[in-house]
C-alpha cells in the first residue's frame, strides 16, 4: 500500500464521495467550457487539500455535507488558481501534460479560471456558509498578494528571508492554511479552534512550499517541471537566498547579474544550481522546512490521539519527504 493510500484510510469515503461532487461542480452547458473543465478534471493532481479538509474535520469531529462543500470550495480555488498562475508564469506544462493556455490560449485559460473561482464562491452562498465565504475570500486576497509581491521581487531582484516568507506564506501557506480551517469550521463553531488549525496550516504550507523550492535544485525533473525553472523565471528561494547571503559583496553582485541577464542560459542555470548545492543551500532549506513541519506536528499534538490525528501527521510528514 502506498504511503498517501495509507494516510487516507480513515477518510476513504469521503474522498470517495468527493470526486463525485467535484465533478459535478465543474459542470457546465457551454459545450467549450465543459470541454476545459472535462480536461482539467482529467489531469487532477493528488487533491492533498481535501485531504486536509476531511483529516481537520474528523480531528474535531464527524465529517458531513458541509465538509464535502468545504472541500470542493478548496479545491476549486486551487483550480483556478493553478490555471492563472499557468498564464502568469507562461507554462505549457501541468502535471506532465499540456497547461489550459498551452491547448487554449491564455484569454480562455484566464476566463476558464475566473469562472471555476466564481463556481467556488456561490456554492458556499447556496449553501449560506458565510463562514466559508470569508475563508475563502481571505485566501483569494492573500494569493493574489502574494503572486503580485513575488513578480515584483523578480523584477527588481531584491528579495530578503522575509519577504520570501511572506510570499510563501500568502502565495502557497494561506491555501493549506484554510483548508485545515475551513474543515473544522464544517463540524464546529468554535472559531478560535478554526484560527488555531489556520495557524497549524500556515506552518504546514511553508514547509510543503520550500520542498518546492528545493526539488527546483535537484539534478532530475522529479516534479514534471524543467530544473532550475526558478532561476529561469528570476524567482530567488529559500537555497539560492542562504548562498547570497552567505557571499561576499562581489560574488553576491555577480550571482545577481548572472540572474538578471543570463537567467534563460542552461550552462548559467546548471552553474548556479551547483553553486546553490555546493554552498549548503539546499541542506539550509531542508533544515527551515523540517523547523516548520515539526512546529506543525508540534501543534496537532495538542489534540487527542485518533486515525485522524495520525493521518494528518503522516499527511504533513509526507509534503516534506515526496519524491515529486
């Protein structure tokens, strides 16, 4: 039994009954759009966020209609978001096959995602989840604050171990966040728990995005992008950002020139990559990613021991151990 199989075992029903109503949500009558969203429906990736979802609200009590909306919601938004960032980023690759915009266009893709963010949003006012709602809501704004402060960065090159936390923390951290919070939210109304699995999220999805980072620096493609493609995109992480400031002023300078204007150079890319692995940044980054994991673990501690505590334990251990 595989490891994710595993952790799944005390939420496999519901998992099961999700992919039902996710697929139903992502209906349409337009014969295009019910194409693209057949397609994206198709090309899924592991759904860890309903995961998420359903190991939070068994943690605090019995999953119900109302998780299954909190999941599809979730996983909604982070449909969407993946086919704007595509746009954004100018990625043709999803998942090892061809991205919305790659097949689509980009003014398709952009209107395909705006609609499946709006399909996310009404089915929490149908449902008069307000609740959902401003989760929700409060995780489109950090995202989208977090995209535009990374592009902002990349351009001017001038990004410190703070601001990097920030990005991930509203670009990636804040979903993870809300998924462990909105799942509560769905068998308990006490919202200074909810807060509190946010808390516990935020961490979890720090370290699920340094892992991120640092499968970037390793010599195969294990997660179906090309190596180095942050360098490429002058995205400057956590590896990269210990070795600058681990430099003296002049190497630091022409690390940086190389980023600015040789950052499409594979021989550049190959050089900074080695230089990131050589200099201990990736040994720096696997460290901050294991402080964050076990700060979460530490947090999820707290709570009685069940299959769900244990489950959602394996489930943050495994973000930071996959192979892609």
């Amino acid at each position: 039994m595989s490891v994710l199989k595993e952790i799944q075992q005390p939420i496999r029903k519901e998992l099961k009954e999700f992919e039902a109503y996710f697929k139903k949500s992502l209906n349409s009558d337009v014969p295009l759009l019910s194409t693209i969203l057949n397609f994206i429906y198709r090309t899924k990736g592991k759904q860890l966020r309903p995961m998420f979802v359903f190991l939070s609200a068994q943690l605090h009590g019995r999953t119900n209609e109302m998780s299954q909306l909190a999941a599809c919601s979730v996983e909604l938004l982070h449909t969407a978001t993946l086919t704007h960032d595509d746009v954004v980023d100018e990625s043709y690759e999803r998942r090892g096959s061809f991205s919305v915009n790659a097949l689509w266009k980009n003014k398709l893709a952009v209107l395909v995602g705006d609609y499946i963010l709006a399909k996310g949003l009404l089915l929490t006012l149908e449902h008069k989840k307000y609740n959902f709602l401003h989760l929700i809501s409060r995780a489109v704004e950090d995202m989208s604050e977090g995209e535009i402060l990374q592009i902002k960065k990349s351009r001017k090159l001038d990004i410190d171990n703070e601001t990097y936390f920030e990005i991930i923390r509203k670009k990636t951290a804040s979903l993870i966040a809300t998924s462990m919070a909105i799942g509560t939210a769905s068998v308990s109304d006490d919202e200074g728990l909810a807060e509190k699995m946010y808390n516990i999220g935020l961490d979890v999805g720090i370290a699920f995005q340094i892992k991120d980072d640092i499968f970037d620096y390793q010599s195969k493609g294990l997660i179906g992008k090309p190596t180095g493609n942050d360098i490429k995109e002058k995205k400057i992480t956590l590896p990269l950002l210990y070795v600058l400031k681990n430099s003296d002023a002049r190497e630091r300078r022409r690390i940086l020139k190389l980023i600015k204007r040789k950052n499409k150079n594979s021989a550049v890319v190959k050089e900074l990559i080695e230089l990131v692995i050589e200099k201990g940044g990736i040994e720096y980054a696997t460290k901050k990613m294991n402080e964050f994991r076990d700060k979460a673990i530490e947090g999820l501690n707290e709570f009685p021991k069940s299959p769900a505590r244990e489950s959602v334990i394996a489930l943050v251990s495994y973000i930071t151990t996959r192979k892609k």
